[in-house]
C-alpha cells in the first residue's frame, strides 16, 4: 500500500470513528484489512449524504452530485482520484472485493431522489427506493466480509434486510421527514388508514397514524424474518457487524411498539448502554446461528 493510498484510508477510519459512532466499534473486530474497507464504504456513504444536505437549491445538490457521480465514475475507470480524500481508499476496496460498481451508482441515485422529495405511490415504489438506499449498502457489506452466495439467496436475504432496517427508519422519523417535505409511506396506506397530511406533522399520535404505523412495522418484522437465514451464509468474520447493525435497529422498531407508536413527541432512540450490550452479544454469538425471530409485530 503506498502514501496516499494509506492516507485515505486513515481519512475513512477517522471520518467512520467520529460519524459512525457505534457501528464503528462494531468495525473494530474485523481483521485491519476488512476493517478499513468497511471505514471507506461508510465514508463514501456518509459523502454522498452530505453532499445532498447542505444548504443550497436543489439545482445546486444536483449538480454536486452530478460531479460527484463523474468523479467516482472516473476514479474507477482508472482516471483521477483526487477529488475527496477518501476516494483512492474506496476504489481500492471496490477492487479489492468485487462490489458490483452499481452499487456506488445506486446509492447516488437514491440519495438524489430526496432532492425534490415525490410521493411514492405504491410500496413497490417504495421498495425501489429502499433497495438504493439501504439494500445496496448491506450487498456491498457482504462482499466485503464474505458470503456464501447460495445461488443467489444470499442476496435476496440481503436485499430484504436493506428494506427492513430502511422501513424501521421510516417509521421512527415520520414527522421528522414530513416537516422537510419527505413523506415515505405510500400514498395507498395513507388513504387506506385515512391519515391526513396534518397527520403527519402533529405533536402526538392519533389512532389513525398509529393503526398506519403498526401496518408499516409489520411489514417492517416480516423483512426481517425474510432476512433472517442471511447470518449463515455470511463469513464468521462479519456476522458480529451484520448482528450488530440488524440488532440495533430491530430494538429500535421493539422499542417503537413499545411506546404504541408514539413518534411525534419525541424521536424514538436506544440509549448508548442499550447498543452496547447489543454489540457484545454480537460478538459473543460470532459462530451460533441465531434464533428464528419472530415475525408478528406486538399489539398494543
């Protein structure tokens, strides 16, 4: 490894240990190599979203990261690298894994969506959505930790895990998404559950969001349990990460329900200890299979 490509690196691993925050402790039982490929993904992941929150009229995030496309685009074709630090870093770990390059391409795609937030119709609509910016993500984890494809089940395991934990977000940051214009669920659940757009942005819960969330979060748990084999055929080596990062976010969603969905008032969120025993058990289970979880969403 020369300099500079050692230099972006130690950039990643300093962005992903100040952004990352729990999940990078998760990183740290990884062989150094696997470690610093998964530091240059959440950096590259972490870029594009900054990229697209800045201040700044959509036209402008466009065209940011239009150039940003370009130049990752370029960088990979064997062109300059030298647009962002941790570029050379992330287009080494794309080669060295053999990340399907349209992942990167997805990613940014999806990312772009939320410049001129549209309703999404359908959930199938949805799902594509989420397949960019989540399901992709987890498939470029896995062939960074390795994974035993089983023709092809792997990666449907993995595409529907991405779908989960993105659902899970959804749920939790309803009115957070609302007051920025964003609204996620389906236009169809919406009507189905009659929930206004005011609904959206009040102070507390009403019964008609709620019944509408509890719709959301079920589907959320059957993605879940869809994904659940997906531990097996990854390498030992990366299930602490996978359990790490799915158990987090399933807590979550168990701690959504737990307050009947009470979004509105305050964001629901885990508090350090409770991610840290979860990111032990991770480690402690590293070669079991995991319990089948449950698939059917607790009732108020």
């Amino acid at each position: 490894m020369n300099d500079a490509l050692r230099a972006s690196y130690r950039f990643c691993g300093t962005l992903s240990r100040k952004e990352a925050k729990n999940f990078y402790y998760s990183f740290l039982v990884l062989p150094a190599p696997l470690r610093r490929s998964m530091c240059a993904l959440y950096a590259f992941l972490r870029h594009t979203d900054d990229l697209a929150d800045e201040p700044a009229p959509a036209g402008d995030q466009r065209a940011r990261l239009d150039a940003w496309r370009q130049s990752v685009d370029r960088a990979l074709t064997g062109g300059s690298a030298n647009c962002w630090p941790g570029l050379p870093a992330l287009i080494d770990t794309v080669e060295r894994h053999a990340i399907p390059r349209r992942y990167l391409d997805e990613v940014i795609n999806g990312v772009e969506i939320d410049l001129e937030p549209r309703p999404f119709a359908t959930f199938e609509e949805l799902h594509g959505y989420c397949y960019q910016v989540a399901s992709v993500v987890g498939l470029s984890c896995i062939h960074i930790w390795g994974y035993e494809s089983d023709g092809g089940r792997a990666e449907e395991l993995a595409e529907s895990c991405g779908v989960a934990l993105q659902l899970t977000n959804i749920v939790r940051d309803v009115r957070e998404d609302a007051t920025r214009g964003r609204i996620y669920l389906p236009e169809e659940d919406l009507d189905r559950f009659g929930v206004r757009p005011e609904d959206l942005v009040a102070d507390r819960t009403n019964d008609r969001l709620r019944n509408l969330l509890e719709f959301e979060a079920q589907r959320a748990y059957e993605y879940y349990e869809k994904a659940a084999d997906l531990d097996r055929l990854i390498a030992p080596v990366g299930r602490p990460v996978h359990r790490t990062i799915v158990g987090i976010y399933r807590t979550l969603l168990d701690e959504i329900v737990r307050r009947r969905y009470e979004v509105m008032a305050k964001r629901v969120s885990l508090s350090p200890w409770r991610k840290a025993a979860i990111t032990i058990r991770s480690f402690s289970g590293r070669f079991e299979r995991p319990e089948p979880s449950r698939a059917e969403v607790p009732r108020c």
